[in-house]
C-alpha cells in the first residue's frame, strides 16, 4: 500500500485537513520535548472524537426518540398485520406511522445524514494514521536525508524494492516520497540488510534508524508494525513480554469494542419486539454485537500498532461520550423535544411557502403516556357493562343526551317484544 497522501475524492481533501490538525499536536508535543507518534495518534482520536460531538450528539437523540417511538409503530404494524393485502388499510397504515414521525419530528431517514457526514471523516482517518510520515513534516524530515541519500546510490532501487515487495509497500517508481513509504514499514532486520548493503551510509542509517525508532516504539512496540509480525518475531526470539504485548493490542481492541457496543444496546434498549422484522433486527443486532468485537481483533492483529491503537482509544471515548449524551439526555423533557422539533420542521416548511404540519389525532397523544399500560379486555368489558347499567338505570336523563336516546331505543324494543 503506497503511503503517500491520499487523493482519492472527497476522502483525500478530508485526509489533508485532518493531517494539519494531527500535524499541530505534533508539534506541540515537539516543543515540549515529546516526540511519540503514539502518544500524538491518542491526542488526535481524542481531538477528533471532540469536533464529531455535536453530530453524535444529534445521533444519540434520534437514537433514543427512536426508542419512544418503537411502541407506537408496533402497535400500528400489529393494528395492520392481517391487512397485506389490503391497498386502502396499507395507506392507512402508513397514514397513521408518518403521524408518529410528525409528533416526534423525526425524519425516518434522520440519521443517515449523519452518517453520510461521518463516513469520509473515519475513512480519511484511516489515511492520516496510516499514512504519517505524508502528513507529519517532523516524521518525514526524519526519513528524508536518508532517502535523498539512496536516490544518487547505485542499486538502491532493486534493494528497496525487494523490501518493499516483503512489505506489501507499492513501489513503482524511485522517488523521495516512495523511499520514505518503504523506509517507514521497515522492521528491524530491514535496517540491518541496509546497513548491511550500504556500508557507507551507515552514520546517516544509525542516525535515522534512532530517531524514527524514538517516534514510533510506543510501550515497547514499534507502531508501523503489525502485532501479527510483532508475534512471529517475539517467538523466534521466545520472548516471552513481547509475545504477551503483541496479543495485548488486539485483545484490548476486542474488550473495548465489546464495552461499546454493550453501553449502546443498553443505551437504545426498548420494549419487547412484536415479531416478523422486529425480531429480525433484534437477532441482527445481536449477532453483529458478538461480531464486531472478534472482527476488530482480527483486523487490529493484522494492521499495524498505530491503527490498533487508534481503534481502542476510540472505543473508550465512544464509550465515555454514550454515558454522557446519554445521561444528558435522560434529563431532557421529551415533550419539550417534540414540541421543538415540530416548530423546526414548520419554520423550515414556511421558508418554502408550505403550511404548518397538520397533526391527526393518532399523534396528539402526550409523549409521556406513550409507556402506559393499555387496559386488558376485562377492564374494557367493565366499563362497556358499567355504561350499560347507566343508560338503563337512568330515569331523568337530560333531553337529547345519548343516555335519553339510549332509553327511548330500550322502550322502544321492550315495546316490541311485548307484542
């Protein structure tokens, strides 16, 4: 994989912009006299995951008016189950579900967008950490006197390219930049077989050899290189403390996504499913809940060190910022929301010349009683008697009342009934 900035659409411009700002912390850590690629790419998730507040924010919130809403859309696609095929209860049905989504303000579609937003973000955040020397001037200029150095040896090239084709670095052509892709994937005994072919470089290969090794050992690993590789290497040297550091990054990745998605399924938890799609989701989630964790072993094994440690600090603070949204939130009066999110979505439909959103009867209802148990059958065939016994029993009924009308239809029939 070439290592030189991206510049694939969208993602690339996004990349560039994230290289500044992961560029700045380390020079500020430059200046204080902290030169740790790993300790910058921890600052860096934390600086990022910070500026993606406000959309998680939002994400969270339709998360859990989503969870208030569950019970009512339920009801309805249970009130319709039987109904498939009939066209006029289909567009009722759906008559009586955009209802809901008025009450709420919510668009059915409200968290895509967010989405969409994040997506090229985490992608281009994949590029910058990845690819470091692209977008750190201070860990390029380490590299660069070295590669300008190899550019006027001879057989350089055939040499760089045979480590670069061991290290799945894409090396085409011979250039300052493509030299630096290769020298920032070299391993150990990479930097032994150039000292080796190149002797009379070896001050300038020392001296770069310590200083990109100052940068990138984070708690004894080396952050361009994968734990998988960190793995094979400690066990032809049987040690042990390297074998237990290497297994460490992806089991930590794994114990910390599984906390994530744990505080999230606790987080967004709602009333039991009704079944068919549901039910479907649930088991999905489910499943992708015990997947997620093992998959980010797998890839945390096999990336390298940076990526695995930008992978656990992220879920840690995804975790930190569930509780807190979350608990924020819990606070928020959720009829206060509704009742702003309809008046939003009415000022936007002003601006296009549009009336107010009419609000049926079915999505009146308060939100508060949205979690209050509906009366069983009993309850309702005793009132249905208890009004009955009303109408009968009644002797001065008010004219024109229901219970007037209902008494002059008894007399009416025991009319009848008596001839």
């Amino acid at each position: 994989m070439l290592l030189t900035k991206s510049t694939t659409f969208i993602i690339g411009p996004v990349a560039t912009l994230l290289g500044y700002i992961m560029n700045g912390i380390f020079w500020v850590q430059s200046q204080i006299g902290i030169e740790s690629i790993g300790l910058c790419i921890i600052l860096f998730t934390i600086v990022i995951y910070m500026l993606l507040m406000p959309l998680t924010i939002k994400q969270q919130k339709f998360s859990k008016l989503q969870s208030k809403m569950n019970p009512e859309l339920q009801a309805i696609q249970k009130k319709y189950k039987d109904k498939r095929q009939d066209q006029a209860a289909m567009m009722k049905m759906n008559e009586e579900t955009q209802a809901v989504y008025q009450k709420y303000g919510v668009n059915p579609m409200g968290s895509c967008l967010q989405l969409i937003i994040q997506m090229p973000i985490l992608f281009a955040l994949y590029r910058v950490i990845w690819n470091i020397p692209a977008y750190v001037g201070t860990v390029k200029n380490a590299f660069l006197p070295l590669a300008q150095a190899l550019m006027n040896v001879s057989g350089a090239q055939d040499f760089m390219a045979e480590i670069a084709s061991k290290n799945a670095v894409s090396f085409k052509e011979m250039t300052e930049l493509t030299l630096i892709d290769v020298l920032y994937k070299f391993k150990p005994e990479n930097w032994s077989a150039l000292l080796k072919q190149f002797p009379d470089l070896s001050s300038l290969i020392t001296s770069t050899q310590g200083d990109v090794d100052r940068m990138n050992y984070f708690l004894g690993l080396n952050i361009a290189d994968s734990p998988a590789s960190i793995f094979q290497t400690a066990i032809a040297a049987g040690s042990v403390l390297m074998i237990i550091a290497a297994l460490l990054v992806p089991v930590l990745s794994a114990l910390t996504q599984w906390l994530n998605t744990k505080l999230m399924s606790t987080q967004n938890d709602t009333q039991p499913t009704s079944g068919g799609a549901a039910d479907t989701m649930a088991a999905t989630m489910k499943s992708m809940n015990v997947m997620m964790p093992i998959m980010s072993a797998v890839f945390c094994f096999t990336l390298p060190v940076g990526m695995g440690i930008y992978w656990i600090i992220g879920a840690v603070v995804r975790s930190i910022q569930q509780l807190v949204v979350n608990k924020h939130i819990d606070k928020m009066d959720l009829d206060d929301i509704v009742k702003k999110n309809i008046e939003k979505a009415n000022k936007k439909r002003a601006k296009k010349g549009l009336p107010p959103q009419k609000i049926t009867n079915t999505a009146k209802l308060n939100a508060k009683t949205i979690d209050r148990p509906q009366p069983s059958k009993e309850d309702r065939a005793e009132k249905i008697q208890n009004a009955t016994d009303y109408y009968k029993n009644t002797t001065k009924a008010k004219p024109g009342s229901l219970a007037s009308k209902a008494q002059m239809v008894q007399q009416y029939n025991e009319k009848h009934a008596k001839k």
